[in-house]
C-alpha cells in the first residue's frame, strides 16, 4: 500500500512537472472551473491544435487573493519568462484599479491581448414586470429598496460596478442606495432571481444563455455597442437610451521583463486564435462576442479601462 | 418507459475502451480519494490535462472524471476507518465510528459496511437523479438567504452532541473553526478580513489544509511524543470476512442517510459534507443513546457514507440542469464540460441528451465497478495496519505535504498545516474535539454570507429569517435537534435500563 501511494504521489508530482521544460505554460490565477481556468485551457488547447506552439501547454492554477497571489509572483519571480502567459479579464483590470492586489500595479506587466469579450447583461425573471432598462430605472427612483440586484462578484466588482453605471447614466444618482447581493457566480444569482428572492441579475452573457432559451428568465439590456450576434432581439443599452458599455474582456497578459519581440510573437499567435474556427465555435457555445484587440493596441485599452474604473470606484466609495 | 431507451441511448456509447476507463478511473479515484490532502476536486483537476493530452472524446473524457470522481466518494472512508486521518472532507464523519470499529479489530467490517453503503447511497442518488433531475433542479428555487441560513442553522445545532461528551468543548471548537472561516475577502464588502496584509490569506484557509493538520500532523505530534509507543495507531486486526447480520441491520439507516444525504446534495453550496454530516446526526438522533453512536457501530459508518455518495450524485443534479456547482468538485467537472463546448443549463437534457445520458450509464457502470473492485480490495487495503506505525506515519505525513503543495503551490499553506497540526496537538490534549473545528471553517462562511445576504435584502429585519414556510420548519428542526437531545436522553434511559 504504502508503495502504491508512494508511487502514485511521485506520478502526481510528475503530472505537475510534465512539460516545464520548454513547453509554455498559461497561469490561471483561480481554482479549476472559473473564467480563468477556461481562458487558459480553451486558449491553450487551439495554441496546439493549430500549430501555435510545439507541445500541449500546460495550465498551472494559482488560486489566491482574487488573482493577485499569481500576479505578484509573476511579478516578483517570474518578471522575464517568455513562455509564460496568464489569463486576465475585467475583474483583473478591476481589481488593480481597486488597488485589490497589496499595493501591485497594473504596469508591473503587460497586457498582450484580448480575443473575446462576454458583453454585460441586466436580466429579470420571465414574469418580472419590468420590460426595459427604463421601467426598472423608474422603479429604483420610487422606492431604492424596491429592486435588489444579485451578482456573481462581491460588492464593488465589476457585476456591481455595471448596474451601478447603468443607473448614472439613468439619472439616479443616489447609488449608495441600491440592493446589490453578491453570491457564488452568475448561475447562482439567476436561480436566486428566478426564485424572486432578488428581482434582477447582473452579469455576463455566458452566465445566462442557458437560462434565456429555456424562457426562465428575460434580458432588459446587453452593455454591448451593437446587438451580440445570435442573441439579435435583445437590445443593447445604449438603444434605451442609457449610454453604458461594460465588456468583460477574456485575455492574457505576460511579464513585464520580456522582449518586444516576444511581446508581438505572443500578440500574433493569440490573433491567430481569434482568427480560428475553433475558437469561434468556442465562443459561440459559451457566449462570448467577438473583441480582438493584440499587442500594444490592447495594452493602451486597457490603461484606459483602468483609469475611467478607478474614477467610478472613486466616486462610490469602494476606493478613497 | 423513456428512462430506459434514454439509458439505452446513454449505454451505446459504451464500447471496451470507455468501459477500461471507467475500471481505471475507478482504480485511481479511490486511491485519490484515500490519500489525505488528496480530494476529489484537486483528483479531478489534476487529471483534465491527462485527457486532453491523450486526445479523449467529450464521452469518454466525462466517463473518466465521473469514475474518478465517485472512486475519490469511495476511497476517502479507508484512511478516515483506519487511520482516523479522513481521506477528504466528507469522509470526516467516517472517523467517528470507523476508527473506533477498527481499534476493536473490526477494521475489515468497517470498510466492507462503508462500502456497501457507499455503493447503496451512489445508486440510489444516481437513479433520482435518471428519473427527477429536471424537476429537482426547482428545489433551488425554494431557496433563498433565509432558507440556506435556517439549513446551516440546522447543522450547528446538532454539532454539540458530536464527539466528545462535553457540549461546551464542542461549542469550543466549532466558535474556533467559525472564527478561522471568517479569515479572507469579505464578500459582502469586499474587504479583506483578519488577512494582517498577507495575499495568501485573501481567499481564507483551505478546509483541506486545516483537516490534514488538524489530524495527519497532530497524529505525527502524539506519536512523536509517545516515541513511537502509544500512537493510537496500533488498531487490531483479525480475519476479514462479509459482515452479512450488520449490513442487513443498516439497510434502513443507508436508506433514510442515502435521502437526507441526496437533498442536501441537490442544494447548491451545502455539497457532500453537509449530507454526510446530517445523515450522521440525523441517525444518531433517531437512535438514541442506545444507537451508542461514536463508540464505533456499524450503523455509525453506514449512515455519512451511505450520505456523502448519495450527496456527490445529488451535487450534479444543479450542476447539470442549472450549472451551479453543488460542490468543488462538481465545480471542476463543470469546468471540464465547458472545456468541452458543453455548456450545463436548463436546456443540456434536451439539446445533448448523448452526453447527460451518456454521463447516467457512466455512473451508473462506475458505481458497480467501485462496489465489486472495493470489497474484495478490503483485505489489500487493511495490510496498511501491519505496517509499524515508524513507517506508515512519516510516510502519510509526506503524502499530506505533497497533496497540500498541490493545491496552490504555496509553501504558505506548508506552513499553516504545520500550524495546524500544532493546534490540533493542543486541543487533543484538552480533549476539545477537532470535527466541529472542520465544520466550522467548511460551512461558517456559507452561513454567514446567507445571513447577511438577508439583511441586505430585507434593510435589516430579522424577520426576514422566518419569512418562508421552509425557512420556519428548519428553524423548528434546528430548535428540536438542539433541545431534543436534553430531555430525550433523560426519557431513553429508561426502557434502556430495563433492557439491560
């Protein structure tokens, strides 16, 4: 017995080490089974499949401090490996304009690109009475208390900060007002909403494609600047009049010491992603959009995300 | 009957090859599942690269982690009986009656009990979940703030009863595991609690991390301590032979543990180890004093495995119908479909009946494997006592280090089961009771999110908490399983004396 499990700790161990000798390795800064985790295994997978790279890369979860356990040890002991890239997506830009990473900053590494962005939505339980963004801004200006909003992120993350946008832009400005809830992902959420315990969900698309073609639950408004294809009859915010976009972009971003060449190098095997058919379908089926941005273009959007994030935190409070 | 052209539709995907990933599957789960620190989620989320690297279709992917998966369910009941060290966290209730079975040379009973109700347990949640999944997945629903904090209520409120004659250690001990639970982001807020500005705490303690110190280390302390004389290690054995009377007197409790264990299962975020440990309790309630649960009977090890495997099959009915994770485990199986261009939801029975059916037949030949590859494996598995406990303990002591380096590659988390094991040192020795410490850190944040949740939709009226008739009949549960123990006691004495 003893042997067994000797043997089988030493084969684990292997596992983990298989390939770290010269194969690229994406971090996922979460527990298997978040956005992350698919970043990571979905981009990894086409990297090989179509030829990107030589051999299976291999995916290394470090869960931890919302992310920022493995964004500080990229920076710290990882600062020039250029076969390294690890997943990010809004709430990583989020959380560094929350000053949520022990001080860390968003130029300590570079954000190489984004090839797919899950569009923000505002959904309601099929028999709410509200039909429009409209109609539920003028519930919240009579009775604040009246509408709760349920979430996958905490208080001020990005599911937060979205509704919260969407009311500005609506005219109620008393935002520290609103019933926000932030419960164990976006399918948790909708089940709280479509049992009415909270009367509108706040999140991202992926999270309720299921639930919108079994009719359980109704979409007011997708935060996109044009109708997300396959989903055509859900109108976009800014068509009611509420001018908002909020994208949770999925991309990857690699340690600030590597080359400029290698930075292209990264920026154009992850265009070539995009650009595959595999991908594509991988979107399709988990409901992403399309939102290819690579190299120093990505890089400079997402600065800009960063400032206008910390501005709006600024301004209710989650930050001094 | 559509059940079984659907199960026929699920079992025409079998062919050899899926049917030796199974038996392998079955093979490496219970080994996972036995190995401390080693859980089912980190078993699962180790072996996904495994399946893309060798290139496995969606079926035969699912087939292979679904083995795994109830192999682990299976596996973490043989270190909880014979080492008293639980393999993962819903085997913890194992130890309470396995252990002391093994030290009265009942080791090979034990497992063989455990077995057959693990078996009875994941067949039964397997066939509700064939024939109700769909309707099920309405259960959660019912649910809201108020009901998830009125469920956890309930659990708390049985755990003075547990382990250790002294309530008032036991409420010790679960204060401490509920104050551990509240290190971490505060999800409420946002902000980070009782962190002292370290990252690593930002997430909380790992309850794995906690569970392997608080027994594996502490059992290394005690042995040190004793230089290898006294450990509590040294369990008899004797001949291993099918103990028909005892599994014939359980078949009610795997029943009624096997349904309790089912429906907390089917409730997102109460998972496995709240069904085992309700199995458990509720069966020690219903037997009494005379049941003389914790001091090692067959029906003790019945009921938490008979729940947590019931628990592991009703964790995929939300995971499937609604995508929300019941478990970690589920969590990383949910992960793997996504991977997969699977996306679990309301719509998966209609729109890929091949892969849900497919899953069911899988199950379903998993679950027989597991029965017939985990009886007669008992006299293999029991071997681990002769070994002198100098060689078997440093041994589980690296294996714990090994497992826990896995989780998150952190000498931190080393560093904190190290801490662990110091505290669960101490607390054996003040004869204070580690199982509610677990529970704690396992269940504290679930019912404190829930509370305040509630607050924050109803502007702070407690009220609020009653406001259901489902949240009002857990609250008379938990009222009656906190109360009912005092004056019960007191009145089941009675007849028992006289049989005596």
């Amino acid at each position: 017995m003893t042997k067994t499990l000797r043997a089988l700790s030493l084969s684990a161990v292997l596992i983990g080490a298989a390939g770290a000798v010269s194969a690229a390795e994406c971090i996922a800064p979460a527990n298997p089974g978040g956005g992350w985790d698919f970043t990571c295994r979905q981009i990894g997978k086409i990297l090989y499949d179509i030829g990107q790279v030589d051999e299976p890369v291999q995916v290394t979860n470090m869960a931890g401090g919302g992310g920022g356990l493995a964004f500080s040890s990229v920076v710290n002991e990882r600062g020039d490996d250029a076969d390294l890239i690890v997943a990010a997506s809004q709430a990583t830009a989020t959380r560094l304009a929350q000053n949520a990473y022990g001080g860390a900053t968003a130029d300590q590494v570079r954000f190489v690109g984004a090839i797919g962005a899950d569009p923000g939505v505002i959904v309601v339980a099929a028999d709410s009475p509200m039909q429009s963004l409209g109609d539920m801004i003028d519930a919240i200006k009579a009775d604040p208390g009246s509408v709760a909003f349920g979430g996958g992120s905490a208080v001020g993350g990005f599911d937060h900060l979205k509704v919260l946008q969407v009311l500005k832009a609506g005219g109620f400005d008393d935002i520290t007002a609103v019933k926000y809830i932030g419960l164990d992902g976006g399918a948790d959420a909708i089940t709280q909403t479509v049992g009415g315990f909270t009367q509108a969900m706040t999140g991202d698309m992926s999270e309720i494609v299921g639930f919108l073609k079994s009719g359980e639950v109704r979409a007011l408004a997708v935060l996109t600047e044009a109708r997300v294809p396959g989903f055509d009859d859900i109108p976009t915010a800014q068509e009611q009049g509420i001018d908002v976009v909020a994208v949770n972009w999925r991309g990857l971003y690699v340690p600030k010491g590597i080359s400029d060449e290698r930075f292209e190098e990264w920026g154009a095997k992850l265009a070539a992603v995009a650009a595959s058919d595999e991908w594509k379908a991988a979107m399709e089926a988990n409901g992403l959009a399309p939102f290819t941005k690579v190299g120093g273009d990505f890089q400079s959007w997402v600065d800009g995300v960063i400032a206008s994030t910390e501005e709006l935190s600024r301004e209710i409070g989650v930050i001094q | 009957m559509e059940i079984f052209s659907n199960l026929a539709v699920g079992f025409s995907v079998l062919t050899w090859f899926t049917l030796s990933l199974a038996v392998i599957g079955c093979f490496l789960g219970t080994i996972i599942g036995a190995l401390p620190g080693l859980g089912p989620s980190n078993g699962v989320a180790i072996l996904i690269p495994v399946t893309f690297s060798i290139g496995l279709d969606a079926t035969s992917a699912l087939v292979l982690m679904t083995s795994v998966y109830y192999g682990a369910m299976y596996g973490g009941r043989i270190s909880s009986i014979l080492l008293n060290i639980p393999g993962d966290e819903p085997a913890l209730m194992t130890t309470l009656d396995g252990y002391p079975m093994a030290k009265q040379g009942r080791a090979g009973d034990a497992l063989v009990i455990s077995g057959v109700a693990s078996f009875v347990g994941a067949l039964l949640a397997t066939i509700g979940l064939m024939l109700l999944a769909p309707l099920l997945a309405r259960v959660a629903y019912l649910f809201g703030p108020a009901e998830y904090f009125a469920l956890y209520l309930l659990a708390f409120s049985t755990l003075g009863g547990i382990a250790s004659n002294n309530q008032a250690k036991a409420a010790l001990a679960s204060c401490i595991g509920l104050g551990i639970a509240m290190i971490g982001l505060d999800n409420t807020t946002g902000m980070p609690r009782l962190t002292f500005g370290n990252l690593h705490l930002m997430d909380g303690v790992d309850f794995l991390v906690a569970i392997v110190g608080l027994f594996a280390v502490a059992e290394v302390f005690f042995f040190i301590e004793s230089h290898g004389k006294g450990s509590s290690i040294g369990v008899k054995l004797e001949k291993v032979t099918v103990p028909v009377k005892d599994i014939v007197k359980s078949g009610w409790t795997m029943l009624r543990a096997s349904l309790v264990g089912f429906i907390a299962g089917i409730l997102p975020g109460a998972g496995a180890s709240l069904g085992s440990f309700l199995a458990y309790m509720s069966e020690k309630s219903i037997a009494g004093p005379k049941g003389k649960f914790g001091t090692g009977v067959p029906r003790g090890v019945a009921a938490p495995e008979a729940g947590n495997n019931a628990a592991a099959g009703g964790a995929l009915v939300p995971m499937l119908t609604l995508g929300v994770p019941g478990s970690g485990t589920t969590a990383v199986l949910l992960a793997l479909l996504m991977t997969l261009n699977i996306t679990p939801g309301p719509t998966l029975f209609t729109d890929r009946p091949d892969v849900v059916w497919g899953l069911m037949a899988s199950l379903l030949i998993a679950n027989f494997v597991l029965l017939a590859m985990n009886v007669p494996m008992v006299k293999i598995f029991v071997r681990v006592l002769q070994v002198p406990p100098a060689v078997l303990l440093p041994g589980v002591c690296m294996i714990s280090f090994v497992g826990i380096f896995s989780l998150s590659g952190s000498y931190f988390d080393l560093l904190l089961m190290v801490g662990f094991g110091v505290m669960g040192y101490v607390l054996r020795k003040l004869d204070v009771p580690t199982v509610p410490i677990i529970l704690g850190i396992l269940l504290g944040n679930h019912m404190e999110d829930a509370l305040r949740r509630g607050m924050v939709l109803s502007d702070g009226d407690w009220t609020y908490l009653f406001s259901s008739p489902i949240s009002v009949g857990l609250w008379i549960a938990a009222v009656a399983g906190f109360v009912a123990p005092m004056f019960l006691r007191k009145v089941l004495q009675k007849p028992q004396a006289i049989t005596d």
